[in-house]
C-alpha cells in the first residue's frame, strides 16, 4: 500500500487453478467415464476455461453444454461446471484444508493496520488464470461482504458498513511486462503484473553509485548466506544464515548460469541447486520460474526440469525451430525477440524472412519493416498459432518491441516485454471512447470501447495451418539444421553476451564481497 508490502498481511492457500482442474475431472470422469487418454490436462484446463463459471451460490441445477474432444467423441459437463471452481471458496468439498478465496481476502486485509482496511477492501484487485471464471469477482465481493458484516454485525442498510469492490480487468490473462530498472517510474501507467531482469541490467545497477545503496544488503545477505553453508556449527550457521522471512507475491524469475549454456546436465543440476536455494529460503518451487538459453542443450535441461515441477522460461529465440522444439519438451515460456530479429534482416536484406512465403527484397523504407512483413512479428504469430493448436501449456513471451504499433500488433499474445516509451505511447493512446484507462487486449470482437481487438487470438490458432514436417518432434541434429542463418547467428551472439554479462557481474559482486567496492 502506497509502494510498500504488507507483509504481515500475506496469506497464501493451496486451492488454485490446478486443484479446479483435476476437482473437474474427477467430477466428470464418475458421471461420463470418457476415455481416460482423451482427458489429458491440457484438454481439462481448456474445459475449464470455456465451460466452467463461479456460482453466487451453490447450484443444483445447471444447464448442459456439449464439449467436442480431441479424440471425435462429445460428452456433455452439467453440475460440473459450477462444482469445480467452488472449491476456491469452499476447498473442503474436494478434501482440502485450506481457506477459501472469500476468507483469504478477509483474513489477509484484518490483518492490516486498521487506518488500512477500509481503503483495501475497496481496492480487491484478482489476478491469473482462476479470476478469469465468471462470476468470480462477484462472489468475491459477496462474500468479503459478509464476513466484514459478521464481524462487525453490521445490517445490510447500515449506512458504515465497509463497502466492497472487487476489480477483474476484462481479459486479465495478457499482461504487459515492463522491461525497466526498479527504480524508474511507472506511475503514468497501468500498475505492473510483472517485471524482468537481466545481468546486464544488474551490472549497470552495481555499477552505478546512486542505485547501488539500494542492493548493497542484498549482496551482503548473500555472502553471508554463503559463509552459512561452511559453517562449522549449527549455532555459527544459525547466526549466519539469511533472514527466512521472505515475502514473496509472484514468481521469482532467475537465470541459469549461461557459462553452461551448451551442456544440458551442467544446467539441469545448476537448476535443480537454485530450486533447492530458494525452498531453504522460504520461497515455494512453483514461485519460481528458471531462464535457460534456447540451444539445444538449454531446452533438454528445461524439459528435465520442468518433468520435476520447476517452471522454465526459454530466452533468445530467434526461430520456428527453437519455438516449437520448446513448446514439444514442455516449456512453460518462450520468448522470441521481434527487434532482434527485425535487425538481423536488415543487415542482411537478400535473406528469405519467411520460408513459406517469397523471397523479399529489402523495404522501401530504410531500418523499418511493414507490419506484414516484420519477421519477428510473423515469428511470434507463427509461435502463437502453433503453441495454443498443438502445446497450450507453452506461453509466448514477445520481447524487443519498438513502436506502440508494435505492441498492438501482438494484442492478445500471452506477454508482451515492452520498454519505457512504448509503455508510454501505448498509455498516452486513446480508444474508440475518447480516453484511456489502461489498454487491453480483449479476446473477441466486443462492445468495450476502452479495449483493444486482440490480433493473436485462440481462433486464429485453431485457422492456422502447419505441415507434418513443422508438427514433427525434432532431433538435434534437424533442429540446427532448421535454425537457419538468422536462428543461428542469434543465438550463437546472445549466448556470448549472456556470458559476458555473467562473468563482469561476477567479477564486480566479488569486489563488492571483499569490501573493495
């Protein structure tokens, strides 16, 4: 609240989007009994998504709807639909303990400073996956509203009763990811779901005396955490080890030392070891998410990984072939880089952008690329068509966009990793309305004025076409084969900086360990 953590207001629970969905199938496999094969996980969360709804109260009876699945045959979800999600208010249907959603939100904004509470409870702000069932927000309401009435034995018409608001941005799966330091403002936008950041990044802020100050506890934690794990008692460890009391809201988003970034074992344990770190730091394994190099090797590791829990998140993708082969091991996040890419070819004009497509010649327009033509934006819709037809578990990440043209281009894309001044333009733009309010992406054609028609959308996947060879699991030996010159030179370049990045940070957080800063 006003830019600090509550922290002694945090609660966390274990009912979630995953317990909806297996509650769903549990709920539809007893009454319909389908093939086991064709209720795979993917197949559930896309039932889930279309078909289920949060109920205001509990409901016997519910109208059926008709689902095809994958495999020709149709079954019909009924009581299923409300059943399921109400497990997010109620988790010991389905034999969990854990709170409900409504009391969560109570319990979480009590625990507030009392001048707090009033200004939270009419600031509930839901967010991911689960908060887009409808009726969600509205049950959220209705229930924080009777919990605070019980409290405070407050009737209805009491003009003090607290008043509720529960805000659900339309469409609130795509987000916007700011690609800015921590210290830059972002008031003159929409509030941040996310960030991301890079060694070079770090480096800048290390070497930069007016930000330093504000990480230097940082480092020092963690060499003495590193002491801690030579300790030679359990006392010395004890008083050397760093403080557990670690808040943490979202995913942690960390990089896999790129030194290893050709040896898929070196990168798999060094994964495994930073999963381990951060439990013995208090911070859960699905609140983190690992950064690999999208060669080869980094994709095998994340495939590794990922079969043990760990979400991956696959950076300097320059190509179909790494895009899809990443998609095939389960990888959480791709992503691609448009202006990357957009720059290489210009560099290199007489290169084929697009294999399905004609040889084009250079642009007329120097250092500019027409919407239709950006190879980086056809990559990131080829990406985007393909994930959500064959590999919905994969999100795209598009990153290195320039212009607001750019971003809106890519409406409806999972991320979109944007800097400063596109965050800007795209907050100074106006609707259809006259006025802006925040730009979103809205999946289908809608009567929202303040929205934006989102371009990459599940309907367009579904259209779009890909032949057996782009369907086929890819060896190693094809995926370098496909990389392509572009791919190629890439991935090669970003891996050096990556590298080079590592080792000048390493370099400087020695110094500043040994006091020579």
């Amino acid at each position: 609240m006003d830019g600090f953590i509550l922290s002694k207001a945090i609660r966390a629970s274990s009912a979630g989007g995953a317990q909806v969905t297996a509650r769903l199938q549990d709920l539809i496999l007893k009454r319909a009994r389908p093939s086991a094969r064709a209720l795979t996980p993917e197949t559930m969360r896309a039932i889930k998504e279309r078909l289920c709804y949060v109920a205001l109260a509990r409901e016997t009876t519910v109208l059926l709807r008709r689902y095809s699945l994958p495999d020709g045959n149709v079954i019909r979800v009924g009581a299923e639909r409300s059943a399921a999600p109400e497990l997010l208010f109620d988790p010991g249907c389905a034999g969990l303990e854990a709170p409900g959603l409504g009391d969560l939100a109570h319990s979480a904004i009590q625990a507030a400073e009392i001048d707090c509470r009033r200004s939270l409870y009419q600031r509930v702000v839901v967010t991911g996956g689960s908060s887009l069932l409808a009726g969600l927000e509205v049950r959220l309401a209705a229930e924080i509203q009777a919990l605070e009435r019980r409290q405070h034995r407050a009737e209805p018409q009491d003009k003090k009763a607290v008043k509720i608001a529960v805000e659900a941005a339309p469409l609130r799966r795509y987000l916007v990811v700011p690609d800015v330091l921590l210290s830059q403002t972002l008031q003159n936008v929409e509030a941040p779901k996310a960030a991301t950041s890079s060694r070079s990044v770090l480096y800048g802020i290390m070497k930069s005396p007016s930000s330093f100050g504000r990480y230097k506890f940082a480092v020092e934690q963690a060499s003495f955490y590193d002491k801690a794990q030579n300790a030679a008692t359990a006392e010395e460890a004890a008083a050397l080890r760093v403080d557990k009391a670690l808040n943490v809201t979202g995913r942690v988003s960390t990089e896999v030392d790129p030194k290893h970034a050709y040896d898929a074992a070196a990168l798999t344990a060094r994964g495994r070891q930073l999963v381990a770190l951060y439990r013995e730091v208090g911070v859960a394994p699905e609140r983190v998410i690992l950064r690999l190099p999208a060669t080869w090797a980094g994709i095998r590791a994340a495939e590794a990984l990922e079969r043990e829990g760990a979400a991956t998140h696959l950076v300097l993708v320059y190509s179909f072939a790494q895009g899809a082969a990443a998609a095939q091991a389960g990888v959480s996040v791709i992503q691609p880089n448009v202006g990357a890419l957009a720059d290489y070819y210009q560099r290199n004009p007489g290169l084929i952008r697009n294999p399905k497509g004609p040889r084009q010649a250079a642009t007329a327009v120097p250092d500019t690329f027409a919407e239709l033509e950006n190879p980086g934006l056809l990559l990131v819709q080829d990406l985007h068509c393909f994930v959500k037809k064959y590999h919905p578990k994969t999100l795209v990440m598009a990153s290195g966009l320039r212009s607001k043209q750019e971003a809106l281009s890519l409406a409806g894309c999972d991320y979109l990793v944007v800097g400063p001044r596109v965050l800007e333009a795209l907050a100074a733009g106006s609707t259809l309305a006259g006025y802006n309010d925040g730009l979103r992406a809205q999946g289908e054609a809608s009567d929202d004025e303040g929205g934006v028609a989102a371009a990459l959308t599940q309907a367009l996947a579904d259209a779009a076409e890909f032949s057996d060879r782009e369907r086929a699991k890819l060896d190693e030996d094809t995926f370098l084969d496909r990389l392509g010159p572009a791919g190629e030179t890439l991935l090669r370049d970003g891996v050096a900086r990556l590298q080079s990045d590592a080792s000048r940070l390493e370099e400087l957080l020695q110094s500043v360990a040994s006091g020579q800063e």
